[in-house]
C-alpha cells in the first residue's frame, strides 16, 4: 500500500491545529494582559503638613477623604482639599458606643450622590453612616447606625461597598457553611447572593482551600453607578466582572497568571489560611473603579515589588492602558471623568504623602 506522506502531514497538522484551539479556548487558560498603551505618570505633592498613615483614599464633592491614625488627633478620618490638599477637619469617634466604631479602618466606602461615608464595623456587627454637609461655611457630619441583615455579619470592612440608595455589597464572611461569596443587601434584607467561585487545581475534597485563596487573597471595588463590581486576586491572577444592578450575575472572567500559593498544612480544616507563593506572579493588589474602566495596583513579577504601576481594564475584562509611577502607591481613586487621579505613596524618605496624578 502506497502511502500519500503529504495527506498524512495534512491531517497531522490539522489535528495538532483542533487541540491547539481547544486549549486556547479552555476557560482554564491562562493568557497575560497585553497592554496596547504604556505610560509614565509624574505625580504632585499636594500635603506637607499632615503626618499619613498607611490607610486608604477616596472622595467626595470637592474632598478628598483618607483614613487611618495620625499624629494632631484620635479620628479615624481626615478631609482634604482637592484642589490645594489643605487639611480641613477630622471625623468619627473611637469606641463602643452610638456612633462610635474600632480601629483599624481597613477599609470604607462613599455614596457620592449624597456625600455619605460608610464603614462596617466587624468588631460591633454594625454599619456606621457619616453625612457630610455645609453649615455657616463649615463641613459638618452626622453619624448614624445600623444593623443589616445576619448574613453579613463577620464581613471584613474593606470587603464591604455602598451602591448608592442605601444598597449594598459585601464578600466573604469567613463563614463557609453559612454565608456566600458575595451579598447584595439594603439596610433591612437581603437582596441577593451568589456563592460560585472559579476552578482552581485542588482536588474536591479540599475545595476550602480554593475558596480560602479567593478569599484572603481577592481584592473587590464597585462600578461608579453601582450596577456591577470587579474582583481579581494577586498571587496570580483571576478577574472576575459581575453584574449587581439586580441580582447578582458573572458577566466574565478572565485568567490571567496561574494562582500559586501556599496551602495550610492541614487541607481539611474549616477555615485553611492561605498564603501568597514567594514564587507567585504579585497580580492585582488594589482597585479603584470608574463607570467607564477598572483601575488595579498591578504587577506581573515575581519577588520584591514596589507596586508602582496602575493596569486598566475596560468593563469586559480587557487590558486598555499601563501607567508606571515613580515609587510605590499604597491607595489611591480616580476622578469619574478619567482624568485624574489622587493617591498615597510613599516619598524619598519613605514617608506617606498624599499626591495628585493626571492621566
């Protein structure tokens, strides 16, 4: 029997073509962000006078909102000018009474329609509200608490989002057997849940550890108009988009480096503490959303990392733009219009200082 070599090859190749295309279209693949745009930042000192801490930064109106101890009082937060950066006054009390919450502030989110701050306080299972307002020229703030609905009850504070409308949403209450991943909930009850997590490479029975590495390692923002949020992790890379403007519903997502972690010692405990790898790709440390794209503290090396570079995404997961800065940024927002954004980084000397940035 004569052999045709030049079919065979045909159909070898062919064959070699299918599988290379099912392994590209697996949801399991892994492909890393191609950024079409690349762009160095320089960043302006806009407070000199004001001793940070490593907290975190968001805004309101004409303010600029940051948290965490500092050296002229005992509030948990402080307003700044966004124009200037000048100090202008300090809000919210420490301890267990009305109105009153625990340190640390680890995270807290605004409703910039109504120039309201919230935190959810674990420590005391409540929300905490500040309404910010103008008297005789001054910023004055009401303070006001709730307790929302059980399901949310050990969620940690900078897991916690308004969506405006007194809505919110909320990940991981560290209650594996009784909470869910993400809950959309009012002031009185809950709205919507969803408690599916993308496959990692853990076999069934240790599928707590997968959750663990979402869990500890994810990090969670919301869209500017509440109606979808991103969660990605470091340690690798996974970013999810998900739709909240009604229940809560995965619009994509997308794999960009392979997670590498430390698993516990002990897979089958309740609640395994996940670690990064030393080996592991950083991924996405942080994210500040606008309705138009998603921001991340991005890093796709391995080892030490200073975190000076903002990834941008638009709303289906796609790369859009790379800015590097100067030195590392330890929180930061960005204006709803793209334009500009505002940060704390750490200066020559290593200290905090709040600093401005236009894209």
């Amino acid at each position: 029997m004569k052999i045709n070599y030049n079919y065979l090859l045909c159909i070898l190749f062919i064959l070699f073509f299918l599988q290379c295309k099912k392994q590209d279209d697996s949801t399991d693949a892994y492909f890393p962000p191609v950024f079409p745009e690349k762009q160095e930042v320089v960043t302006k000192r806009l407070n000199d006078s004001f001793i940070f801490d490593t907290g975190l930064i968001n805004f309101i109106d004409t303010f600029i909102i940051c948290s965490g101890k500092t050296d002229i009082n005992e509030h948990p937060f402080h307003l700044f000018s966004k124009k200037s950066g000048d100090y202008i006054r300090s809000f919210g009390q420490i301890g267990q009474g009305p109105g009153e919450i625990i340190l640390p502030v680890s995270g807290f989110s605004t409703d910039r329609k109504q120039n309201k701050v919230f935190f959810y306080d674990t420590g005391q299972f409540k929300l905490t509200e500040y309404s910010l307002y103008y008297t005789e020229n001054e910023i004055a703030v009401n303070t006001k608490d709730y307790m929302l609905p059980p399901e949310i009850r050990n969620v940690r504070s900078e897991m916690f989002f308004s969506l405006g409308n007194n809505e919110f949403i909320s990940a991981y209450n560290n209650s594996y057997d009784t909470s869910y991943r993400f809950i959309k909930t009012n002031i009185d009850d809950t709205i919507s849940t969803y408690n599916q997590y993308p496959k990692l490479n853990e076999p069934e029975e240790f599928i707590r550890v997968e959750h663990a590495y979402f869990s500890y390692l994810g990090r969670f923002a919301t869209k500017s108009d509440g109606k979808k949020f991103v969660h990605a992790t470091q340690g690798g890379c996974i970013l999810e988009i998900f739709d909240c403007s009604d229940r809560i519903r995965l619009l994509e997502t997308k794999r960009f480096f392979e997670p590498v972690y430390i698993p516990p010692k002990r897979k089958d405990t309740m609640y395994p503490f996940v670690q990064v790898d030393p080996n592991s790709i950083h991924g996405i440390t942080s994210i500040a959303c606008t309705d138009k794209y998603i921001y991340t503290i991005y890093s796709d090396s391995r080892g030490e990392n200073e975190y000076n570079q903002i990834a941008v995404f638009d709303w289906y997961g796609d790369p859009v733009k790379l800015f590097s800065f100067e030195r590392g940024i330890i929180s930061f927002v960005i204006e709803d219009n793209d334009k500009k954004g505002y940060a704390l980084m750490r200066d020559p000397d290593h200290d905090v200082c709040l600093v401005s940035f236009d894209l």
